[in-house]
C-alpha cells in the first residue's frame, strides 16, 4: 500500500471518529494520533487531509451537498461522508493529485470501508462534481484567453 493511500485511509478513520464523537477537531486529532500515530511517510499528507477537510468543512460539505440529489450530508452514512469530504477536498485544493485519482481513490477505500453500494455512492456524486470543476476550468479559460 503506497503511502498517500495509507494516509487517506487513517484520514477517514480520524474523521469518522471525529464525526461520532462530535469532538473539535484539534483535541480529536491530537486522542487519534496518540492511539494511532501515521507512519513518518504518510503523516504530512494525512495531515494534510484531515486539517485540509476540517478547514475547509463548509466549502467541502456544501458541493457534496449540492452534488448529491436527495441525499443530505446527515442521511449519508458517516464512511461515505467522510470518504466524500477526502476526496472533494483533493479535487478542490489538491492540484498536485488528479480527479480521477481522487475518485479511484475513493471508491476502492469505500469498497474497503463501506457496504456494497458506497462505490457507485461515492463514484456518482465524485464524477458529477470532477465534470463541473472541469466545465469550469474550460470556461475560465476560453474567459482568459480572449
């Protein structure tokens, strides 16, 4: 298992139990460390994940939201939750890794994590936003170009 995957896997169980135990964030993150500390080449990057999806929880939650017809982020399983707020955090404030790594990346953890049905879940809502996000760069640059 490469390291960014390890890194996203501890992401999620640190903000699955974040999201159960309704704790802040830093004292949640500091009781998971103690417990399960991330190995020195997956630290920066998980790190990364979870400071990444709890500062940006608004932002991440609200395209999730807005991306997934009838479901409302409190109705989704918690897996699936937070394996979406991962991945759309990435896909909006990573440029260094792909949407469609991101995706993958995603739907193999909730196949891993989640039931039957997290895959498809999680894949539907992933290429809906990842074909947004790319009108929207097409659009910005025909915007600049001209």
């Amino acid at each position: 298992m490469g390291y960014r995957n390890l890194a996203r896997e501890m992401a999620l169980q640190a903000l699955f139990y974040m999201d159960i135990r309704k704790l802040q964030p830093g004292e949640a993150l500091k009781l998971y460390r103690l417990s399960f500390p991330p190995p020195a080449k997956a630290e920066q990057f998980f790190l990364e994940l979870v400071n990444g999806v709890t500062g940006r929880n608004d932002e991440v939650d609200t395209t999730i939201e807005r991306f997934s017809d009838n479901w409302k982020l409190n109705r989704m399983s918690c897996v699936d939750r937070n394996i979406l707020r991962i991945a759309v955090y990435e896909m909006l404030h990573c440029d260094s890794v792909p949407a469609k790594v991101s995706i993958n990346e995603a739907i193999n953890i909730g196949k891993k994590y989640g039931t039957h049905e997290t895959g498809s879940f999680i894949n539907g809502i992933l290429d809906s936003i990842r074909i947004s996000l790319e009108k929207g760069k097409n659009k910005k640059d025909k915007h600049t170009s001209s």
